[in-house]
C-alpha cells in the first residue's frame, strides 16, 4: 500500500476554480462603508488592483494561473498528499485517512498560494508596495515571501500580542526584506485613537487590518492585501483541492469527509470548493466539514450578516457568519483562527446547505495534534490541530459503526514556530473557553444597520 501520493510539477493546476460559477445563487455584493450601496470596482480600487477586483466579482467557472505565478509554485507545488496510515492503527479506527500537506511551502502553510497570485496582479498595475496585517506571523511572512520573490515592497501591522509572543515569525518576515510593525501602532490615525482609549491595547487583527488599509488608501503606489476572507483569495487556494482530486484518483479513492480548520476560511475553501464543484456537478456526496475554535465561533454561533472586515470601519460591508467587527479575541493558540468573521463565499455555501461547520476546543485540538506527530511525525500547526480533532472524532464513529469512510484532511501547516502552545498544553496549562452568548449579543448591538 503506498502512503504518498505524488504529482510530477506538470500537474500544477494551470487555472483556478471559481465556485461562485456553480453555486445556484451568487453571494450579495460587498456594500460601501459610507453609502451601504453596493460597492463596484472604483470603491475597491484604492486598496486592490482591478485583475483582482475583477477576480472578486467574476462568475467565470475557472481563472487562468499566470505563467510567472505558477513558475513560482514550482518551489513547493504540487503539495504531496499522504496517507495517514500509522494514525489510523494508533485510533483503531477502519475509517481510510488522507491529508494534503500544505506545510511544505518556504513559509510553512497554505498562505503564499495565494501571496505570490495577489503580489503578482498589484505588480503588474505599477504598485511597489504592499501593507497587510498579520496575527500570529504566518500570513505576514507569506506575503513578505511574495513580495521579495516578485521585486516589491512589504510592510506588515503584526498584533502586538503576537510581535512579542511570536518573535520568529517576525524574523521570518524581516529575512524576505519587508518592514514589521507591532500594532496599535502610532504610524497611522487608527492605530493612535486605540492608544489614546488604551496604552497598553495588545492588538487585534481588527486594528492590524485597519492601519495596514489606511496607510494603502493614502499611498499612490503602494496597495493592501488580504490573507484570507476575500473571494479572490479563496479562490487562489483551490489549486490545493483540485491538485487532491487527481491525487486521490493515485490512491484509487475517494473522500466521503473533506475536513479543514478555519480562521477566514481560505484553506478549508481552497480544498473542499473543489469537491463541492464534483458534488454540484457530478452527483458526488462528500460532506464538508469547517472546523473552528469554540472560542471564536463565526460560523457555529455568529450572525449572518453585513459587517465591515476591520475594528475602525474602513472596508467595505460584507455579508458573512460574524461575531461583530470590535470583537477582541480571547487568547487562544490557534492565532491564525482569531478573526471575528468568515469568508461570504464559504458563509453563502454554509447558509445554502453545501457545507457544515462544527467547532472544538482548543485541548481537544491539541490531544489529536499531539496524537498525529507520535504518529506520522509531522508537527502540526495549532490552526491545523482543530482539524485533526474532527477527523479523530470521524474517525471513532466509525470504529462504532464498523464503516470504513474515506476522510480527507487539509494539513494547512506545521507548528514549527508555534512550539510555544505545545509546551503549554504539555505542561498542562491550556485551558478551555467558550466564546460567550452574552457576548456575541452585545456585539450584535454595533452591527451596520443594513
Ligand atoms: C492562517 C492559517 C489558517 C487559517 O486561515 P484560513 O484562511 O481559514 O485558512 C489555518 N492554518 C494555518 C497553518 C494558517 O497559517
């Protein structure tokens, strides 16, 4: 039996799957943040250049992955798909049990998929520079790798928690050339009217997000860019799912389960629109699971609702799961789960049917993470490890019922730089938390009436 499934760098997907071709309806329009109309691609243009913009808007079934993108995939691409045998024996279980390994690329996840595509379009429309915000370091190295890889500029808003929590990621990103910054910071208005009510504020990704997009609104040459959330963005990440569906053809299988972890929903989207494109298609039936953290629970406890992307209200309004845009997360270890809303493509599918979301504790994350590095050897990361907990609970319902279900998993990372948490939930100092019903209610109050 093998347990790695390979692509030669030929199989590179030369196009990316745009779901929003296949969904029945599309998601509502984005909304501008001074009229609540809805926003067309001159409102965007400030922060983004137009072949994204046109890509966030776009019903084409498939976008073509430029020449240069796809020549800089080749550093890491395609990402092996494993099979996790030796875990399966350690959970007992006769449920088959693939995973996607997203933890391969120079900055250890997913993210610079969709880095290199976003660096890529900014710079063929004469930017030079980039600003985003990062929480626990993985997308601001991400871009930073782009931006070094394309000749650009990059200035990372790191929430200040993490810029002194997470000093090698901030390493990372200043060894690929670009400038990081803790936030709140006093380079920008935003980051200042949080220090004037707090001095001592440790960040959040709302703030971090706000002062990255006001420091591009005001720059000429120099734009935003997202990690995460935004339908282009998804979008990029279906090179995984679609590199996974000829790789488990190799392995002569198919997944009744595609599970992923999700912070704004990128790389659960990038490997389950894919098979959600085979289900609506094909007739397939895999089911899609999102998993979240019970302590930021967008899509299991949020609202389906516009709200804006930032703390200060500068983007657009979208409609998505949210839990309110000042949301400020509790502490959690899974830093790149933190955000308070989720991607409308995924909240529109979520909402229509075609995905399921659930969510975990982060103990629980932690005890499958643990439980899958004795096995396979791999680290994962935190963010990862609430993925690794569903598939563990798929996994014993199947050893209950005796069915042999095909899982598949995204790997979106190792936790390399993340050895911190494990230490505490080793020494056994990771404690549980809920995400408060009261407080989800509160928050609802500073909703945009819409
Ligand atoms: C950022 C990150 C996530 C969460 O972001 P999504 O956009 O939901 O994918 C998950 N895993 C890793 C390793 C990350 O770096």
């Amino acid at each position: 039996m093998a347990i790695k499934f390979l692509l030669p760098e030929d199989r590179i997907p030369t196009s990316w799957y745009n779901v929003a071709a296949d969904l029945p309806a599309p998601p509502p329009p984005p909304l501008h943040p001074g009229t609540l109309q809805p926003a067309g691609p001159g409102d965007l243009a400030p922060l983004f250049p137009m072949g994204l913009i046109m890509q966030e808007m776009s019903a084409e079934p498939t976008i073509e992955i430029p020449d240069e993108v796809r020549e800089i995939y080749r550093l890491w691409r395609p990402t092996p798909l494993l099979r996790a045998a030796r875990w399966e024996k350690v959970l007992g279980t006769p449920a088959k049990i693939y995973f996607k390994y997203e933890g391969v690329s120079p900055a250890g996840s997913h993210k610079p998929n969709t880095a290199v595509a976003q660096a890529w379009y900014n710079k063929q429309e004469g930017i030079t520079k980039l600003t985003t915000e990062t929480g626990a370091g993985q997308w601001g190295s991400a871009l930073s790798l782009a931006c070094n890889l394309m000749g650009m500029e990059c200035l990372v808003y790191m929430v200040k928690v993490s810029y002194f929590q997470k000093p090698y990621r901030r390493s990372m990103i200043r060894v690929w050339g670009a400038e990081v910054i803790p936030s709140p910071s006093d380079t920008t208005a935003s980051g200042r009217a949080i220090l004037a009510q707090d001095p001592d504020s440790m960040g959040s990704l709302g703030i971090a997000i706000s002062e990255a997009v006001e420091v591009a609104a005001h720059r000429d040459d120099t734009h935003y860019s997202l990690g995460s959330v935004l339908n282009h963005v998804l979008l990029h990440q279906t090179v995984i799912g679609q590199e996974a569906i000829e790789q488990m053809e190799l392995a002569d299988a198919y997944p009744d389960f595609v599970v992923g972890c999700v912070g704004g929903g990128s790389n659960f989207a990038g490997i389950a629109f894919p098979f959600l494109g085979q289900n609506i298609k094909k007739g397939k039936k895999t089911r899609l699971i999102a998993v979240e953290p019970a302590a930021c629970p967008s899509m299991t406890k949020g609202v389906y609702c516009f709200d804006y992307g930032d703390t200060a209200k500068l983007t657009p309004l979208v409609k998505m799961d949210t839990l309110g845009h000042d949301f400020i997360p509790p502490g959690i270890h899974a830093g790149g789960l933190r955000y308070h809303g989720m991607a409308p493509m995924l909240s529109h599918a979520f909402h229509l049917g075609l995905v399921e979301a659930e969510s975990v504790m982060q103990t629980e994350a932690f005890s499958a993470g643990v439980s899958f590095a004795r096995s396979e050897g791999i680290i994962p990361a935190p963010e990862s490890n609430h993925a690794l907990a569903m598939v563990s609970k798929l996994a014993e319902e199947c050893k209950q019922s005796g069915d042999a279900k095909t899982i598949l998993f995204n790997l979106s990372g190792h936790g390399h730089f993340d050895m911190a948490a494990y230490d505490n939930y080793l020494d056994g100092k990771l404690e549980d938390y809920a995400y408060p019903e009261e407080k989800i209610k509160e928050a609802m109050k500073n909703l945009p009436k819409v």
